[in-house]
C-alpha cells in the first residue's frame, strides 16, 4: 500500500492427522484419520518505526476427506465437514 504498510494474501496446504481413543461395551480402541487441505487467508504488515514491525493474519482451512476410514472393528465415523480458522498477531523486530 506504501513503504510502511503491506496487505498480503496467503495459500497453504495443510494436512493433520488426528488420534481418538474410543470406549465402547466390548472395551476400548484407538482409531485415527489423516486429511489434508488448502487455506486461505489476508493479513497485513505495518513497519513501527525502523526496526519494529507488527503483523496480523488469518486463515480458513477446510478439510477434505471428512470421515474415519472404516477399520476392521466395524466403526466407520462420519462428520460433515472439518475446518478450522486460525488468527496470528505478531510483534517484531527486525535485524
């Protein structure tokens, strides 16, 4: 925008696996998934001066394959959708 401000844009992939241990009547088990995605975000980035600098951002991640895969404990857990927002403020300084 000028020499002191700056608007950006952000893409990222993102994958996660996630661990559940689970109880049922015949005892427990654990189960997990992986799935990955594509993020989006803005931020933007304000020099303070000559050496400091602050930063703020936020992403949107949506998740792809929205389920535990069906393992041999007959289990097959379903979800309708797996997000997740995320914001950053950052104070820094530059070397």
């Amino acid at each position: 925008v000028n020499d002191s401000l700056a608007i950006f844009g952000k893409l990222s992939f993102n994958s996660v696996q996630i661990d559940s241990p689970w109880s049922c009547a015949s005892g427990c088990f654990n189960d997990y998934f992986r799935t990955s995605g594509v993020g989006y975000g803005i931020g933007a980035k304000k020099n303070l001066g000559k050496k400091f600098y602050l930063q703020v951002e936020t992403e949107y991640v949506g998740y792809r394959d929205n389920h535990f895969p069906p393992y041999s404990n007959g289990y097959n857990w379903n979800y309708n959708s797996i997000k997740s927002y995320s914001g950053t403020l950052t104070f820094g300084y530059h070397f």
